[in-house]
C-alpha cells in the first residue's frame, strides 16, 4: 500500500498495516526531518524493521537532495539478524514500484570469514586465520612480488575484482538490488569476484547498509570501514537495549598470562625479522625511519587488503603529531614493549585485587618502566607501521602483541571512565590461579559520542528499552523524540505470568545459596514437565546462568525429570560450543516444524538470548528460571557501579534491577512476531513477584500481567495455560472489533486525521 | 433367533473324509457333537471367536461351510452338509448372528461376509475371491468410520447394493489406505537411553549393563566413533562380547566423572580409548551440517563477525571463561552434549528397515544407509529452499492480504426459490417428460367456457361469505411471517452455527442419515445408466424401490407437525427434488423402451 504522511509519500509493501506501525513512522518521519537523534521502544511482533526499512526508504526517495540521497545504516547485533532485515528489505523491495527499485542498492557486510570463497583461504577454522590467509594472498607486497614471480600464490577472486574494479566505475559493479551475505558470495562465485572486497567497495555507493554494531561502534573496526561515510547517513541501531554493553565492550581490553607470553615470543620473532632486514635491506627500515620523522603515523594511502585492524582509541582522541623519538627506531621501540610486557607480567604477580585509575596506572608504568604517556598513546600505530614494514602477513599470530599495544594505547588515551583491576583469581573458582588485568571502560557514551556527532539522525530502537529515560543519561545524548509505544491488541496474544511457589508451595528462587536447594531444582523440574504436557510444538527455558544450568540438567537427569521431559519433547541445549549450538537450534526448529515438539534449554546472558527469534510454533512458552542478574561480585560490575553513582547518579540497585529485567524481557520477548502469533511467558522466581522488580518490565508486557496472573504456584499456572491455549485456538477478526481498530486498511490510513496523531 | 440342528461332517481340511455328527446352532455358540460317542472332536465355539465365513458355490461338488476364526485361535472349522439346501439354511443362520455381533459391539466383526450372505445370488461368484486380507481391511475401515458404517448397514444389509457395488465407489480408499499401514515406520524412542545405567546388587563391587539389540542400534546411531570401531574390531580382533564390555566399562568411567582413571587406562588400551576420545565423525558431520544452517539461526557466522571478542580480548562475561586443555581429550562429553546428539538423531528418524536381531547385520545396514545419505542434494538446491524459506519467515502473515483467490460471493436470497428454479431447469434439461410440460396453446373459446363454467358452479353452490375467518387467516399469517423472519434473522449470523444444530438430535441424525443414503443411491442410480445389461436393469430396480421407500420416509418427516416445520422442509425440498429427478428420468426411460419396443414386455433385453 501507499500513503503520505505530511509531505512524503511512504510505501508499505503489505495491504494492512498496525496502527503503532503507522505512528512509529510519523514519529520517525519527525526525526529526521529535525536532524536529530531519537529513541523508540516498540514492543516487538508489530513489525518495527518493516516500519523503519519502508519509513526511511521512502522518506530518502523523495528528498534526493543534490548532495546524493540520503544513506540508511543499519547496524545489528548479530549476522542472523542481519539475514532477517535484509529478507525484510527484500520484500519491501519488491513491493515498489519499478522506476524507484532499479534505484537502490542495499547489501550486509560480514567478515571475511563470512564472505570468503577462496578455498586456501576458507579452509582456516578461525576468524584471525582467515584474515591472515586472505592477507598472505592480497597483501600488496605478495602482489608485487606475484607480479615479478609467478610462482607466488595470490588470490584469483582479489586479482579479478581489483582488475573489474579500477577498468569501471565502482558504482556500477553490483546491479540493484539486495545482497545478503549468500547473495553475495553467489555473485562472487559467478563472476569470480572476491565477495569481501566488493561489498567493502560497495558499501560507500550503496543506499542501504546492514552490518554489525561494532563496524560502527568498535573503533578498530569501524577507522578501517566506516570512515568514508558521510554525514547524511540515517544511523538505525536495532534492538539496541544492550546497547551501552557493546560501547563499554568495544573500548575494554584484558591482558591474561597467555597474552603476555605471546606478546614475549612475537616480540622475539619481530626482532629476528629485523635483522634480516638490517642484513639485506636496509633502506626499507631508514624509509620508515624518515616517515615517522615527518609526522606520519599512519601510512597515507594503504592499499585496500593491506588496511588492518585501527587504532582502539576514537578517531577524535588519536594524536596527531609526529611519533615520538625514542620510539622511532624499530629495536627502540621494540625494547620499550619488551619493557612494557614485563612490567605487566610484574603486576599479574599480584595475590590481592587490585583496582586503579589510568592516571596512577600511566604514572607508575613511568616510574617503574620509564614509559611515558605520550609512548603509550602512540604504540599502536607505532606497532602498526612497523608490521607494514616488516611485511608480516600472519596477523593471526601476532593477536598478542597488538592486545598488549591496544591497551597501551587506550590508558595513554583516557584518563576518566576507565579502570584498571587485577585479579589473581576468579573469585568462583578461588584455587585455580588465572591472573588477569583487565582495562575497563565505565562510560558507554565514549564510545557512541563520534556516532552521534557524525551522523544526521541516528535511532535507537528495540523492544525493551525501559524505562526510556536511563538511556539518554547513560549515552549521554539529547533525543529529539523518546517515546515508548504500546500494542493496540486484537486479542489478549500474551499472557505473562509471575510463579512464585511450586506445586508443594515451597518458594522457588534463584537468590544465591538457595537456588541449588534439592526442593528448588525439584520445583523447577517439575514446571517444565507439566508445561510439556500441556503446551504444543516448541517451548523455550532461559536459566541464568551455564553453570547454574549444567548442574539443574543434572539434578534433573539424576531425578528422572529430565526422562519424563523427554517423554514429551525433545530436548535441545545451548552450550559453549558455536557449531554444536548452532546445529541445536536448527534441530529445535526442525523438530517443532515436523510437529514433533521440543524443548530448548538456553541461557539468559548467552548467544542464543541475543537474537534469536523463538516466534510462531517455535515458542509457544517461555520460562525464566530467575531474574537474570550479573554477576554481582564482579569486580568490573563493581566499578561501572561506582562509576555510574558517582557520574550520573544512577543507584546500585536501580541498575541492577534495571539490567536484570530487562534482560528477561528481551527472552521473552521473543516469542511474538505478530499479532497474529500468540505466546506465554512465565517469570519462576518469587522475587519477581515484588512491585519494584516487575514494574520495571516493559509496558507492553506489564499490560497484560493481570493480578490474577500473580503469585502463582505451577498448578495455577498450568490451568492458566490450559486456558490460554484453548483461547487463543479460536478463530477471531484480524481487523480488531468495536471502536479500536488494531489494523488498518488503505482507505483507514488516509481517513486519519493528521492531526488526530499530534496527540499521542 | 432359533435354534438349528443339522447333520454335517466335520472336518479340518477340505480333503480329508471327515467325522459325521451333529451341527447345532444357538444364537452365540454353536457346537458339533461326533456320532461316534468315543471320538474326541466334540466342539462348542462362541461366535465371538468366529471371523467370517466361506462356502463353496451352489452346485459345486460338496456342500461346505467353513468358519474362519481369529487367527491368534488357530485355524477354522469346514463342515460338509448332506445337500445344498441344507448348508445355505445355516449359511444364513451364520451370517445373520455375525452381522448382530457385529452391529452390536461394532468391532471384531466380519462384514464383508456377512455382506455376501446377503447379497443376491448373481453378485456371489464374484466376491468370494475376497482375500481375508481385504477383508479385514474393509472392516477396518468401517469401525473408523461410523458413518461409513451406518450407510454400509443400510445398503448392504437392506439388499440395495450388493457388497461388491457398495465398495466399488470406495477404490481409492481401498488402495490408498492399504499403503500407508504398510510404511509406516517406528522411530526412535524420545527417552535417553535409561536402560544403559548401571545396575548394583549392593553386595559386591560387580557393576551390569544391559543391551539389547534396540540399545545397540541407538548407540551406533548416537556415537558414530562407537559404530565404526564396532566395524573394525568385530570380530578380527575381538569378540562381541569383549567389545561391549570395554564400551561399558568405557562408559561407566565416563559416568563416573573419574578423568584421571579414564585417561590412565586410556593410555594403556588403545580400544578403550576410542570410546573415550573426542568423537572426529561427529566433528567432520557438524562442519558439513553448518553450511546448511538456516542464516537466521547461524550463531557461527556471527561469532566470526565479532571483533570485540577478540580470542584475547574484551571483558570476561559469565562462562566465557573456558579454559580448554586440549592435551585432555578425553572426558569433556557432558551431559548436554549427549542431550542433543540424542534429539538429532531421533529427529533424524531411523532409517533402518530390517529386524534388530543380529548386531552385525545392523551395523552393516546402518553403515549403507550412512552411505547413501552423505550424497544427498547439493548445497545449491539447500539454499534455494534456505532463501525461500527465509523469506516465507518474514512476512506478518496478518498485514498480508489474504492469500485465497478471488470469488464472488453465493448469495442466495430465497433459498426455496433457488431450488425450485434449479428443478425446473433440471426437468427442461430431461426433455421428454410431456407430461409435466404445460399447454399453453389454449384457444379464446376454451378459456371462455372454462370461466363459465367456473361461474356457473359458484352460482350454483354460492360464495362462501367470508371465504376464511378474517380472525383465524390474521392469526395464521402473523404467525407464518413471525417464525418465517423469525428463522431468516436468526440463521446466517454465526457461521458456526447451522440450521441442523438447532433441530432435536433424533430429526438431525435421520435427516444425515437419509441424506448419505440419497447421496450413494443416486450416484449408483445415474452411474447405471445407460443401462446395458440385465444385471443392470435389476440394479436400477432395486435402487428405485429402496429411493421410494426413502422418499416416503422424508415426506413423514417433513410432514410432522414442530416448530421446525419450515426449515425442515426447506432441507427436506431439495432431497425430494433430486430423488423426483431420478423418477422423472426412470419413468421418461422406461417410455422411451416400451414405446420403442412396442409390445415387447421385457423392455431391458437389447
């Protein structure tokens, strides 16, 4: 369908639409027409990706200003997410009409073990190795050296494109249209083009961009590939509740035991590499010599495969001034790490816990390793240039040493929202001695500050951001527009519920010291084996924690409860393992395609939380085992704690809370995509039955938490969900009864008065 | 029912001479007492126990009846009667009190021969190749369904249809059934193997497994490591028994948690070792599953899009903290892992169709069949179905208008009307039935002297004054038009609801039970034109007789008086309707024939 608001005509590619649809993009339309930042929750299964693609699409197409239309960002937490917006973006493609289809182009970018197809290169189990695969194939130097010597590998795929690449404008070298990661590597794979390197080279012609957070948020990653956009770019972070844990993540470091001796043994290697240099060809060390002299940190113009990861500080923190001269010289510079690495070992040796603040940190590196500030904020790009020297292609080897200068780099950088903590041990396990200093950022809004600077409108939306007002504080930012939405419901679709007792009326929790007790385990097991009895096809649990659900799955085999589940349903877990949970999932979807029903067990905090979506028959029910707090002797934990008091005034307590539940709302809030879909969700732990615990969920949900729903013991809550599901099996009009309509036809949407919207 | 006491031999095979006695038949039992006091072959055999029965064709060499029974009961009882009439009386006897069991418990029965008892003479020849097979499978079919069994009862039983003419409509259901009982395939069973645990007399330290082939096959599924030492070491290098004691002592050190002993005996068996290494088959199958992942679950992609978690890199979350030795490969199976293997391979399905009996063989199969699944679809096909699907996932199904093609609508205003209009269309269609046609050719001096004539009679008996009490007609009509508008502002609110729910259940019930049966009967009746053969021209006899006797039945019901007088005769008129239609065009028929053919009395003969 079609329709105008105001002055821009918005394509919808379905013949209805929700109304919160309708006034999520009115609002959205507000932003950017005010150039500003904005803040939306929308409860989730009312279509928010579909509003946001078709809003900002459409509302770019009609304003194609002489500076070049305008630029969608969006950025996703997970790859899997990043397949789902662009099979949304394909739908909606499809529904334009063709004059403005042939016009866009919109294409995710991954890494490049994600995009790869050369088969040396892919053959490499991790990440790092494929990079440096890639790397020991395209690196200039190897291509120069190809060019002279045939008998050097390069790849074919990297040769093909650069050739397509620099014969044509690069524009044209993707026709319109959209390109997932699939797509991409297919057309890779026909025209024998590297897929990584033309997504990197169309990523800055094309008008709609999906990538992960982090190409925006980490600045290593984000100085090698975001750094060409241009300041009219519409920045979407979607399901951005966790937002402030990736800004706080992308600028902290841990140093381990293994770090610092793999930093002593490429230290070792670097310096061999040397002296073969110093012996055969001296002038490449003096050129360098002479480049740092001049002030130029960064090689100007590296070639496009030679770029690796940037420099951790921000774009606008980095120093731009010439390197200093006790570190010009490559063995120079190499004993300053050399001292620096030992100096760091020193420290690890420490038997209590230690927390310091950059300064006093920065201050006694001086002292005890005569390293100055000003060294420190330069190792980096200092560590940079000289691998580039030296032509080291096994980056993956060489991790170490670059975590060590990362964080060598961000202390020299920062002097507030940091600090530094040692610990000798995990304070879980006290006798297995792991030594670890880890540099941790408190501040989230250092990270997105440049974001926000940068870009025209950025938004930030998801489905849990309550209570909407902690997330200016805690980045640090004006909104234009912050405002939550409801759902307008056709019929009562979820049906929260708070159980507090078990069948036996004994209280179930997971407070710490009680959550192991033999009646807990045991009341637990026992609402997941009366729930699989009674609810049909798929059924999700989140627990709190690995640990915590690694031993409930063996109480629960060595009672037999876990047997009877299996009587029912099939049982899937999440584990550490990627690929194993991975194929989980897969499994779990197959079974509840096939009909056949299953159970996956997963955890609050882990992968699978993140961004998996459990809707339709997937997951008719959802159980948080407890509230999901953090770990609350972390020391990290601890800090940011500190640091948000002292800063912004956020209490203790208040964060916990808040990060706890709304943690548990994103689980559970997974189980509605539509309104069509139905789902239930059980909160089992008695705390939550407090007033200051739930009434920090969301409203959407808080909404249909009725009293009656409260407090509940798992035979009540069994008739509840007897009931529900019978409910909710009936037929009932879509369209939404009585004087609320909950979906809007074409003629309904023009019928509503604009005005009429200025009221919400 | 009576009792009957006939004469017969009796024996256990066709051939055999046979023990002359007595045959008496009670209404469930019947008994055969030998002439011969001493012989042993006295019998009493309930009825219940008897399946069907079979008889050799009139005029045959012997006169045998033989009863089938329940095959867990051993085989059936032949009697050899002295003459034809003789055997058909008992014949009879046996098939009426089959058919009350039968009808009467409406399971354990024999229909199909009971069917043939009843069936006219002719029909017999041909159904008495009835495999018992099919039999059984007929009565299978008609204890599913009731309905099914109710028109059968009516038909068959009240020598409408013959049992061959009543299924012959029903081929498809006959086929189609029988193939799927036969695929259907057992899987595995969704619990863990429970039955492996370790059991303990408590007394000494001496610790037993039990396997069964089942198990073992599960186990061969589940650990593909396990499966192919099987291949390789049994039995060159040593027995079964040997290997499933090192599996199980393998297994109990894994339950134990004792790492330390596993890896100690690890390193001195070698076989024992690979029950307990990390499983390479099952690693080698996860990279070739991974690629297939559907993209919205692919966790793998997005750990390697994550550069903040650099392997040395970022804060410790909860768990992340691995630390893995790799020099122990042993024992790092947990309980989870074991929980998901399980659940693939159920999910998997068994694809194993031979008997579990020797463990070998079952490994060998097992072995092929792994074979022939590891060539299955290229992986450009599984991602043309990954995309669709991907896009299928996307879509709110509820924003989408619906996806049913277009239609206009059936409105009928006046349902009565719709059907009488339909009526006169169908006899115009029939042609030939002059009767019915009305004249209109009628001249100015006919219609003249009808009009006097009608005058001359009122004259002549005067007019009633007034015709109808003025009171009574008002009172008829407002309460014709009451429930008349009534009825049509109730019905067609609710789409559940239809107008047969609102009838007492006896009138509903009858009202379906009539309507199968018009439906079956006409279908026969239509199929058996043009009629060919004498056997078809009895058949449309019976068939007309048995549509006279229900059309006489729905005139009774519509003409009771209740309230739902109306809409019963609304649901009755088109049943009426379509059944005058089969007379129309029986009678239009049959004057065609005997105006052909003259004075020719039997006008089937062609």
């Amino acid at each position: 369908m079609k329709f105008k608001i105001d002055d821009v005509t918005v394509y919808f590619p379905y013949e209805h639409i929700y109304p919160e649809q309708y006034e999520y993009m009115v609002e959205l339309k507000r932003t950017l027409d005010a150039r500003g930042h904005c803040l939306l929750e929308m409860p989730t299964g009312t279509g928010k990706t579909v509003a946001l693609l078709s809003l900002i699409i459409s509302y770019s197409l009609s304003r194609a200003s002489n500076r070049g239309p305008l630029k969608l960002i969006y950025c996703t937490r997970t790859v899997h997410e990043m397949e789902k917006i662009l099979a949304e973006l394909r739908l909606f493609l499809s529904h334009l009409p063709s004059e403005l289809r042939s016009s866009l182009l919109a294409l995710g970018l991954s890494s490049r073990k994600n995009l790869c197809i050369n088969p040396i290169a892919l053959s490499a189990a991790s990440r790092d190795s494929v990079d440096s695969a890639c790397r020991r194939l395209t690196a200039s130097w190897v291509r120069a050296s190809a060019a002279e010597n045939p008998a050097v590998p390069t790849c074919d795929f990297f040769e093909s494109f650069d050739r397509a690449a620099s014969s044509s404008n690069a524009a044209v070298l993707l026709p319109s249209g959209v390109y997932s990661l699939q797509d991409l590597r297919a057309v890779g794979r026909e025209r024998g083009w590297c897929p990584y390197f033309l997504a990197r080279q169309t990523i800055h012609h094309a008008n709609v961009v999906v990538y992960s957070y982090q190409y925006l948020l980490d600045p290593k990653v984000a100085s090698i590939i975001s750094k060409e956009m241009q300041k009219e770019c519409v920045v979407v972070f979607d399901e951005a509740h966790n937002i402030d844990n990736v800004c706080i993540e992308a600028l902290s470091v841990s140093v381990r035991r293994q770090t610092l001796d793999g930093a002593a043994r490429n230290l070792n290697r670097m310096t061999q590499e040397i002296d073969r240099f110093k012996a055969t060809d001296a002038t490449r060390l003096r050129t360098e010599y002479n480049r740092l002299l001049e002030g130029l940190a960064q090689r100007g113009n590296l070639a496009l495969t030679d770029a690796w990861l940037g420099n951790p500080a921000l774009p606008d923190d980095i120093l731009k001034e010439a390197v200093p001269g006790n570190i010009r010289r490559a063995e120079h510079f190499l004993s300053v790490l050399r001292r620096l690495v030992q100096y760091l070992n020193g420290r690890l040796e420490t038997e209590n816990v230690e927390t310091e603040g950059p300064v006093a940190f920065v201050a006694s590196v001086n002292s005890q390793a005569g390293i100055d500030q000003k060294m420190l904020r330069f190792c980096y790009d200092r560590l940079h240039s000289l691998m580039l020297t030296l032509e080291i292609t096994d980056t993956d080897e060489f991790l170490h040493i670059q975590t060590v200068c990362d964080f060598a780099t961000l202390i020299g950088t920062y002097t507030r929202g940091f600090s530094i903590i040692i610990e000798p041990f995990d304070q879980r396990m006290p006798h297995i001695p792991d030594p670890v200093l880890q540099l941790s950022c408190h501040d989230a809004s250092i990270a997105i500050k440049p974001i926000f600077d940068r870009f025209q409108s950025v938004i930030i939306t998801s489905g849990t951001l309550s209570p909407i007002d902690l997330y200016p504080r805690l980045l640090n930012f004006n909104p234009v527009i912050s405002r939550s939405f409801t759902m307008s419901l056709t019929r009562d679709c979820i049906c929260p519920m708070i159980l507090t007792r078990g069948s036996d009326q004994a209280q179930i929790t997971t407070q710490f010291g009680i959550r192991t007790e033999e009646a807990v385990v045991r009341n637990y097991g026992k609402l997941l084996l009366e729930m699989v009895s009674a609810v049909p096809d798929g059924i999700v649990c989140f627990f709190v924690s690995y640990s915590y659900m690694d031993g409930i799955i063996n109480s629960w085999n060595e009672m037999g409860i876990l047997q009877d589940v299996m009587q029912h349903k099939l049982v899937f877990i999440e584990t550490q393992d990627v690929v194993e949970t991975t194929l989980a999932l897969d499994n779990y979807r197959r079974a509840c395609d096939c009909g056949r029903g299953a159970v996956f067990l997963s955890v609050a905090r882990g992968k699978v939380a993140e961004g998996i979506d459990f809707d339709r028959h997937y997951g008719r029910l959802v159980i948080m085992f407890g509230v999901p707090f953090q770990y609350t002797k972390s020391r990290i934990l601890l800090a940011r704690l500190e640091y948000l008091r002292e800063t912004f005034q956020i209490k203790e307590g208040d964060f916990l809370t808040f990060d706890a539940l709304r943690q548990a709302a994103q689980c559970v809030g997974r189980v509605i995509r539509s309104k069509a879909d139905y789902g239930m969700m059980i909160f089992a732990d008695q705390r939550y039955n407090r007033r200051d615990k739930h009434s920090k969920l969301p409203g959407w949900i808080l909404s249909h938490l009725r009293d009656a729903h409260l407090n509940l013991s798992t035979d009540m809550a069994v008739r509840i969900a007897r009931e529900f599901l019978r409910r909710m099996a009936q037929p009932y009009d879509k369209a939404g009864c009585g004087g609320k309509k909950t979906l809007l036809t074409q003629e309904d949407v023009e019928r509503l008065p604009h005005d009429a919207m200025d009221l919400f | 029912m009576a009792v009957i006491t006939m004469l017969a031999k009796y024996k256990t095979t066709v051939k055999e001479p046979g023990i002359p006695g007595v045959l008496k038949m009670m209404e469930d039992v019947f008994s055969f007492t030998p002439n011969d006091p001493r012989s042993a072959k006295k019998l009493k055999v309930d009825f219940r126990n008897i399946k069907g029965h079979k008889f050799s064709k009139d005029g045959s060499k012997q006169a045998l009846l033989n009863l089938t029974q329940v095959p867990e009961k051993g085989g059936g009882y032949i009697f050899e009667f002295n003459n034809f009439a003789d055997r058909n009386v008992c014949r009879d006897f046996v098939g009426k009190v089959l058919g009350k069991f039968q009808t009467l418990t409406s399971e354990q029965t024999d229909q199909p021969s009971s069917g043939k008892v009843t069936a006219s003479e002719k029909a017999t020849a041909s159904i008495e190749q009835l495999s018992t097979k099919e039999m059984e499978h007929r009565m299978k079919l008609l204890r599913e369904d009731s309905e099914l069994q109710k028109l059968h009862k009516e038909l068959v039983f009240g020598n409408v249809l013959t049992e061959s003419e009543f299924w012959a409509t029903r081929k498809a259901l006959l086929d189609d059934d029988s193939d799927r009982t036969l695929k259907q395939r057992t899987g595995f069973k969704s619990a863990m193997l429970a039955d492996i645990r370790p059991s303990t007399d408590g007394q000494t330290n001496k610790v037993t497994f039990s396997l069964t082939p089942e198990i073992i096959h599960q186990i061969f599924s589940e650990k593909p490591a396990v499966h192919r030492a099987f291949l390789n070491f049994v039995p060159v290098k040593m027995t079964e028994k040997d290997f499933w004691t090192k599996y199980c002592r393998a297994e109990y050190l894994h339950r134990t948690k004792n790492s330390v002993a596993a890896a100690a005996e690890a390193a001195e068996d070698e076989e024992l070792a690979v029950f307990l290494k990390h499983d390479d088959i099952l690693a080698n199958e996860a990279r070739r599953k991974i690629r297939r992942v559907d993209p919205t679950v692919d966790m793998v992609a997005d750990f390697s899009d994550d550069y903040i978690h650099l392997s040395v890199h970022g804060i410790l979350q909860d768990g992340n903290k691995e630390t893995i030795d790799s020099e122990n490969d042993f024992a790092k199976r947990t309980l989870a892992h074991d929980v998901n293997r399980h659940a693939t391979v159920v999910l998997e399905g068994r694809a194993l169709d031979i008997e579990l009996r020797d463990t070998r063989a079952v490994a060998e199969a097992l072995a092929r069949s792994k074979e022939a699944s590891s060539v299955d679809t290229s992986d450009e096909n599984a991602n043309l179905g990954r995309q669709e699907r991907a896009v299928r996932m996307t879509e709110l199904e509820d924003l989408q208008a619906s996806h049913s093609l277009p239609y206009a609508s059936l409105c009928i205003k006046d349902p009565r009307e719709y059907f009488d209009f339909q009526q006169v269309n169908a006899l115009k269609a029939l042609g030939g039935t002059g009767s019915r046609t009305i004249d209109y050719s009628l001249n100015t001096e006919d219609a003249y002297y009808y009009l006097l004539q009608q005058i001359s009679e009122v004259k002549l008996q005067g007019v009633h004054n007034p015709v109808v009490q003025s009171d009574t007609a008002l009172k008829v009509l407002t309460g014709l038009t009451q429930q008349i508008s009534s009825t049509r502002y109730n019905l067609g609110k609710n789409p559940q609801e239809s107008v047969l729910d609102r009838f007492p259940k006896r009138t509903k019930d009858e009202i379906m039970l009539h309507w199968m049966s018009i439906q079956e009967l006409l279908r026969h009746f239509w199929s058996s034109y043009p009629i060919t053969t004498a056997y078809l021209y009895n058949k449309v006899l019976r068939l007309k007789s048995a549509m006279a006797d229900i059309y006489q039945k729905l005139k009774a019901i519509k003409d009771v008086q209740s309230d739902f007088r109306h809409q019963i005769s609304l649901l009755i008129q088109p049943m009426l309707q379509s059944l005058d239609a089969a007379f129309a065009h029986y009678d239009a028929e049959e004057h065609k024939h005997s105006t052909k053919n003259g004075a020719r009395l039997n006008g089937f003969v062609q």
